[in-house]
C-alpha cells in the first residue's frame, strides 16, 4: 500500500468516469482526493477535498496542477466518436502529452491513464485478448489513434522515474455516460434502420461506472513493488455479452424495435463511411453511424486475469441492470439524439 495522505489528483472530476473515480477514493480515509475540473458546482454536493478550477488547454494550468501530487487519475479528456482529427490533437493530444511531461518535472510518483481496450486488435477466434496485446492504428478514427500515440509515449517514460498505468477499459455502461453504448444505440433502434452486425455474435467488453471506480482505485492503491515501470490491465466487466443479447435487451427494456436484417462488418464499415461523408448535407447531430461505431461492435473478448493478479480487481457490477438503468435515464429525458463529441 502507498504511503498515509496519498494525494491524488483526479481531472475530469466531474464527468461521468471521473466522478465515480473521485468517489471511490473519498471512501478511504488514507487517500486525499483532489478534484480537477472547470467547474467546482458539478461536483458531487458531499465532495469536501480539495479542487483545482482550471482548463487543461492551458499550459500554466496543467503546471501547477501537478504540484505536491503522488498519482494523478487521467479520467478527462475532449472525445470523439468520429473525425475531428485536428480537435483531437489540440483539446486531447497535445495537453495529455504535456500533463505527463509536467507531472514527471513535479514528482508524481504514479501516472494512471484512461484507455480503451479497441486499441488492440479485435479477436476473430475466441481467444482472449492480453493486457499488452499490440495496437492497432485504425486511420478513420482519430481519438483512438491519439489514444495509442499516448499509451507509446507513456511506455516510453515510465523507464524515467515515474510509474506508468494503461487501464484499457471496456464500453462504458452507466446513467449520465453521453458517449457510451446505449446513448448512441437506442435513439438509433427507434428508426428501424439498425442492422445485426455480422449476425450479433462479437462478444462486447461492457463495464459499469463504479466497477471502472474500483479498478482506478486498487491501480492507486497498489503497493509500487508489485508494479513494473509501465502496466497495462483489460478493464471489463465479469460477462462478455454477445452484441445480440446487448441489443435484444435494449429493446425488451426500452419497446424499440429489434434489428431486422444482418450485414457484414465490411459492409458496415463502407455504409459508415458513407454517412459521415454525407453527414454535412443530412439533418441530426450525428452521422447515423461512424467507423468507430462499427469498430466498438466487433469482437472484444479480453483476459482480466492480470487485473484480478496484480490488482486485485475483479467486476461485480450486473451489466444488465447497470443498462436498464441507463435506458430509463435516457427515456426520461426523451430519447436524445447524442452528438458524439464530448468534453471533459
């Protein structure tokens, strides 16, 4: 275990990762949570630790926002689920490089990012996918390609004195996640239009809010002598749904429409890039639907036997009532049409 009064940063305090992560560690009384964000009043009403008002775009706040810091939690980010690569370098890219630059300078001991298990590549096989499976750029996908260009300078760094974290998480479930599989998927059933992809067999690595919470709380909380220099861990739930059982529950839960038909990834993907080309000439928010979207939906069957091994981290959260909740929040609200790009 780290040494008493561990003060931990966590940015993106008040988003939907962020927040669970900051509640867990305010549970134990040896952890100092502190809350980075740019605005204190979405922060939980019960948070009484410190915070630290500021935008990440900027230099001098990313510098002194680092100071007299043990483990800084990187839940907040500017994301994307389609194009806006230039964005994604400006709002993502760039201030995550330098915030692991000025951290080092500052001393932190322990870099925890947040990461994604699709920066490997999917199975077709059924065998599972390892915690440093090799990555994979896509080139239609520009968060995720800024995503693996961190995860290599981290490996890079951890050789020089500061402890590096990948948690490759699975697709977020949860109420209050806007970029997640339920937002994006159900407004999208009501129109009819949603195929089966490959006939819905790909297993999907969901994971709930507090189970992602958990897992950044034991990377916290382990002792530095279990840990090597740069550590990656597949953080996903304790089922491996197949994308059939996922929607077909979706659809029992919410009255929308079943898929009617099937296509095959490759289809998907042209149709996908065909909608965001149109995009700018069609109504909505969104395209319909995005590679990335196609990318999420394949085979995401990952081991987690080396979070449970070094961690001590093992998911409890039901994905089926974590969903349910989630399609009642969406629905009281009136079934929106997500945008796709979200902010910190």
């Amino acid at each position: 275990m780290l040494e008493q009064k561990t003060r931990v940063l966590v940015t993106g305090a008040t988003g939907f990762l962020g927040s669970h992560i900051l509640t867990a560690l305010s549970q134990h009384s040896h952890l100092s949570p502190i809350a980075a964000c740019r605005n204190g009043t979405r922060l939980a009403a019960n948070f009484t630790g410190e915070v630290r008002l500021g935008d990440f775009c900027d230099a001098d706040y990313r510098q002194s926002v680092v100071q007299n810091i043990d483990v800084i939690c990187h839940a907040g980010t500017w994301a994307s689920l389609w194009a806006h690569a230039a964005q994604e370098h400006e709002y993502f890219y760039q201030p995550c490089i330098d915030l692991i630059d000025q951290a080092k300078a500052a001393g932190v001991k322990r870099f925890i990012m947040a990461s994604s298990v699709v920066m490997a590549k999917p199975t077709n096989n059924n065998l599972a996918i390892d915690d440093f499976a090799r990555s994979h750029i896509s080139r239609f996908w520009p968060h995720l390609d800024k995503l693996i260009a961190i995860d290599h300078y981290m490996q890079q760094q951890a050789q020089q004195g500061m402890s590096m974290i990948s948690m490759r998480l699975g697709h977020f479930i949860g109420v209050g996640n806007r970029l997640g599989i339920v937002p994006v998927l159900l407004p999208r059933l009501n129109t009819h239009l949603v195929p089966w992809l490959a006939n819905g067999k790909s297993h999907l690595p969901l994971i709930g809010g507090e189970d992602m919470a958990r897992a950044f709380l034991a990377a916290t909380m382990v002792s530095q002598q279990q840990l090597e220099p740069y550590e990656s861990f597949n953080i996903c739930g304790k089922e491996f749904p197949s994308s059939r059982d996922v929607f077909n529950f979706i659809c029992e839960q919410s009255g929308a429409p079943k898929p009617h038909f099937s296509v095959p990834f490759a289809m998907g993907h042209w149709f996908a890039w065909l909608m965001e080309t149109l995009h700018p000439l069609l109504p909505g928010k969104s395209p319909f639907l995005t590679r990335s979207i196609v990318h999420l939906a394949k085979d995401w069957l990952c081991s987690t036997e080396y979070a449970k091994q070094k961690l001590g981290f093992e998911a409890q959260q039901d994905w089926r009532q974590v969903v349910n909740e989630a399609v009642k929040h969406i629905q009281q609200q009136g079934t929106p049409w997500p945008a796709m790009v979200q902010n910190y």
